[in-house]
C-alpha cells in the first residue's frame, strides 16, 4: 500500500504528538480536575453556540425574514445540553473517558497502519509495532476500568497519552528519514545512478 509522505505530514504529526504529550501531562498533574474542566469547557461551548443560535435566529425576526425555526431549535438543544454539563460535570466525566479510550484505540489503529504502509520505504524494526499494541491495550483499559479508582484511570489515560506522544515521534521521524532516504536514491536513479561518473576535462582555448 502507497502512502503520501511529506514535510507536512511529518510537521503535523509531530505537532500531534506533542499536543498528546502536553494533554498527558495535565491529566497526571491534575488527575482530580482535568476531566471536570474538560466538560465545563466543552458545556461552555455549547452554551455558546446556543446563545449564538438565538441571536442569529431573532436578528432574522428582526430584519422580517421568514424563519423555519431550526436555529432557534438548535439552540434550545444546545443551550440545554451546555447547561447539563456545566452543572453535573462529574456525570459526564464517565462519558468523557470512554471517548477517550476510544480515541486511544483509533490513534493505535491508525499508528500500525502507518508503521505497515511505511515500509515502501525501508524496513521498519519490530519495537515500533510494539508502541501502538501497549496504546490499544491502555484504551481498553480506559474504557472498560477493570480494576481502580476513577482518578487511577485518569492517571493511566494521562501517562498512556505521553507514552503515544514520545513512541508517534519517534516513529515518525524514522518513517520521515527513511522518506528522504528514499527520495535522494529515487532521485539519483532519475539522474542515471552510479553510471554518472567523474571525469577529467580538457579546457578549450
């Protein structure tokens, strides 16, 4: 299987890779609140765009334009929504960890299929295999607890996220140095290979 392999892609993975290991790290620091302010914010947000909805659907009232409704609709479902998560957080935490288990297992999917797809390049070692295999393991672990505390989980989720983080940077730039390599001996078979050889020359006067 091809893949399409360039600076961008190796830029944003790495941009990934650290935002995984920065998310990580808050989640160990603050395993009692990390996931409480995740849900505030995320019921903030759709607070938000409810509000935003009414706005939008009451200037169209204003200015004399026939409304269907669905924004305001869309409002209510959103502002109610935002509320139900700005005021029982710790309900929802539970839901939050199952999707982020899930995103887990999606990420170690995704990182095996990319460690295969890579070997167009060159060999790639058995340890890089091994990365994404722990990461599955720990999203599994994430979503179904089947032993510890809910804050243990967090932890784990936290530590799990920095263990992606470093191994995705890590086989990233293998995959990315491997892609030069294999673009510079493309290159040089385009050019003739080693049938290009040096020789001398005789000035002409």
């Amino acid at each position: 299987m091809k893949i399409i392999y360039s600076k961008t892609t190796y830029r944003n993975a790495v941009y990934r890779a650290l935002i995984s290991i920065l998310i990580g790290i808050v989640l160990i620091i603050w395993p009692h609140v990390a996931l409480k302010t995740i849900v505030i914010v995320i019921g903030a947000l759709f607070l938000l765009t409810g509000m935003m909805a009414f706005i939008m659907s009451y200037r169209q009232q204003q200015a004399a334009q026939r409304s269907d409704g669905l924004l305001s609709l869309n409002g209510i479902g959103s502002i109610i929504l935002g509320i139900l998560l700005v005021s029982i957080p710790l309900f929802f935490t539970t839901v939050l960890m199952i999707i982020l288990g899930c995103i887990l297992i999606l990420a170690a999917i995704a990182q095996l299929a990319t460690l295969a797809a890579a070997r167009q390049f060159g060999p790639i070692a058995a340890i890089h295999y091994f990365y994404p295999i722990i990461i599955l393991l720990a999203g599994l672990i994430v979503i179904f607890k089947p032993w510890g505390s809910a804050e243990y989980v967090v932890i784990i989720l936290g530590a799990t996220a920095i263990f992606y983080g470093l191994t995705d940077l890590i086989s990233q730039y293998r995959i990315n140095k491997l892609r030069k390599e294999a673009h510079a001996t493309e290159q040089q078979n385009k050019m003739g290979g080693d049938s290009i050889k040096d020789t001398d020359y005789e000035e002409v006067k």
